[in-house]
C-alpha cells in the first residue's frame, strides 16, 4: 500500500519551509502538510498583531519559528521566539500564539 502520507508538499525535492506559505495582510495564513489520529503538520503564517487565542490540544506540541518572532504563552508563561528557535508546548496546557512582528512557524503535534 503506497498511502501519501505528506500532502501540500512537492517529494524528492529540496524546500525551504518558510517559503510554502505566505504571510497576508490582517491574516493567519495556514497549510496542512500532515493530519491523521496520530500526528498533524501543519505551516503558519502570521502577520504582525495577529493571534489564536487561549486553547488546548489534546498532543504535544512543538513549533518552531521559521521567519519573524512569534510570542507563545503557555499556562501563563510568555516566550519569545525567534527564527531557528523550537518551543514543545504539552498536551492538555493552555496555550496561545501571537505575532509579535510577521513571522512563520511550523507546528507539530503528536497525539
């Protein structure tokens, strides 16, 4: 069975991330790569002011920024991140995300 696992994404190919999705004006800009009961992939684009708000997941969560600074607040810590830097935020805590400035991360949840 050759079941594609990875959608939205050209394969034997080299990508850089930040460069799939594009950042939009008064917009969160997003692009499943992955979504299964096991884990989801997912790329987001910011623009500067815009934010999700206090929520839960029910997997662990890791981001990491691909472009800009992004502010997390995970069960009311704050933390500012920046392009190259990686956050896991845990299954079950309370979290949000905010554009700082115009950024782009990736998000991987494990469930």
């Amino acid at each position: 069975m050759s079941e594609k696992l990875l959608k939205n994404i050209a394969q034997e190919e080299v990508l850089k991330l930040a460069d799939l999705v594009e950042i939009q004006k008064g917009q969160i800009v997003s692009k499943t790569l992955v979504q299964n009961q096991s884990v989801s992939v997912t790329l987001f684009a910011f623009d500067k002011g815009e934010e999700i708000s206090t929520h839960e997941s029910n997997g662990d969560a890791m981001v990491t920024v691909l472009e800009g600074t992004g502010k997390f607040t995970v069960d009311g810590t704050e933390f500012i991140l920046n392009q190259g830097e990686t956050l896991v935020m845990p299954a079950k805590k309370p979290h949000a995300v905010y554009g700082q400035e115009s950024f782009k991360m990736s998000l991987v949840v494990i469930f």
